[in-house]
C-alpha cells in the first residue's frame, strides 16, 4: 500500500504492507506543489524499502482533506493516473478523520480543529463506539473559532493546529498534545487498511478532495460581486 497525506505544507507518504507501516517520509511543501517532485519522492521511498516497481501497488490511500488546496488536488490527481496505470484500488480518510485516530483510546468525544486560513478554521466531531471505532457525528465545518467552540462540547477532548492558532479561544479545554495534531501517512495506513478489509473503495472517476470551502480567488470574486473587498 501507498498511502499519501498532503492536506497540509509539509505532508507525507507511507509504504506499508497489510496495514503495517514499512517506511514513512515527510514531503517538502515544493513537493507539494509539483506533480513530478510527488512522483520523484515515492519512486526513492519504493527504492530505499526495496519495493518492485508502482505497477505491484495493489491499494492507494489518500488523506482527502479539508486543507491545502494545491497539495490535494496534485495528490488526486496522481492517485487517479496511478490507480489506472496500476489497477490499484484506492481508499479516501478525511483528514480530521485521520488527526482524530490520535486521540487516547479511553476518550469517547472527540473534536478535531485546523486552520483554513483566512481566519476559520475546520472542524468536526467523533464518538466513539464500543468497538472501539471514532464515528463522525457530522459533517465536517468551516468558520469562525468561536463557533467551532461553541459547537464542540466543554468536555470533548481536542486535537488540531486550529488550536494552536486560536489559543485563546481554545483556553482551559481538554486537549491532546501539539505532537498529536499533525495528520500523518502512518496513521493513514492504518486506517486505510481496516477501511480495505470492510471493501470500501473511491473509484477513480469518483475522487475528489473534500474541500468543504471554496478556493480563495472564488470566495473574493464571490465579495467583490456583493460590493465588498
């Protein structure tokens, strides 16, 4: 498995053989940016795990966001052109998702907040089933801080940089450590794998990032349209 999160400046990508992680690296935010540097960094990761050629990969994960709008559509892409060259079956995790999976396995509610820039931020919130499994209560959010708080229960446990960002709005919250809040390939092909033993596959005409807001450029045009800047 080939698993792929570039939802933020530096992502990363994950070797892993039935759902155990055999190499990780991170991805340089240039990477992130250009196809070829994406293509150029697993052909030295498949090298150094000394792995057979792309055409072996049997499943692509990727983390398909909300964030970083050109490390997601450059990852889309390239998992669609790989599993059509290589007929491997491709898994989706949202991102918050993914950064949730960090949580302690004795917390029940947990809430997971990052930056969207532009002064909001993202965020959604799990619960826990006896199982064991995190299970969204809704779909993933976008908007101010203090909303998102509001939103979020005063004893859901959180994780995220949107913390970070807005540390005083998040002040006295139950919260996991900044190590935690970072999504990672690793975790990804955890995930992915159960997400593989269930038979829950994207086909590639089908994948698409989860944005959730709209590009920059369109929110301003949107703006300037209503007289404001």
């Amino acid at each position: 498995m080939l698993a792929l999160e570039t939802s933020e400046k530096t992502g990363s990508l994950a070797l892993a053989e039935d759902g155990a992680v055999v190499l990780e690296r991170d991805l340089s935010a240039s990477g992130l940016r250009q196809g070829r540097d994406l293509v150029g960094s697993i052909g030295a990761a498949m090298k150094e795990a000394g792995w057979s050629p792309p055409t072996a990969l049997g499943l692509v994960a990727l983390g398909s966001g909300p964030g970083s709008f050109t490390g997601l559509r450059i990852a889309v892409m390239f998992v669609r052109v790989l599993a059509w060259q290589t007929g491997a079956k491709i898994v989706a995790v949202p991102t918050l998702r993914l950064i949730a999976e960090a949580a302690p396995a004795a917390e029940k509610d947990v809430g997971v907040v990052t930056d969207a820039q532009r002064g909001g931020v993202y965020w959604a919130r799990y619960e826990r089933r006896a199982g064991g499994e995190l299970v969204g209560v809704a779909a993933e959010r976008v908007g101010p801080a203090e909303e998102a708080a509001a939103d979020l229960g005063r004893e859901t446990f959180l994780l995220g940089d949107g913390l970070g960002v807005n540390e005083k709005i998040f002040a006295g919250r139950r919260q996991g450590e900044a190590a935690l809040w970072r999504p990672t390939a690793g975790r990804l092909a955890g995930l992915a794998w159960a997400a593989h033993l269930r038979g829950e596959y994207v086909a590639g005409e089908l994948l698409e990032p989860l944005y959730v807001r709209r590009p920059a450029p369109e929110e301003v045009e949107e703006r300037r349209r209503r007289g404001g800047r």
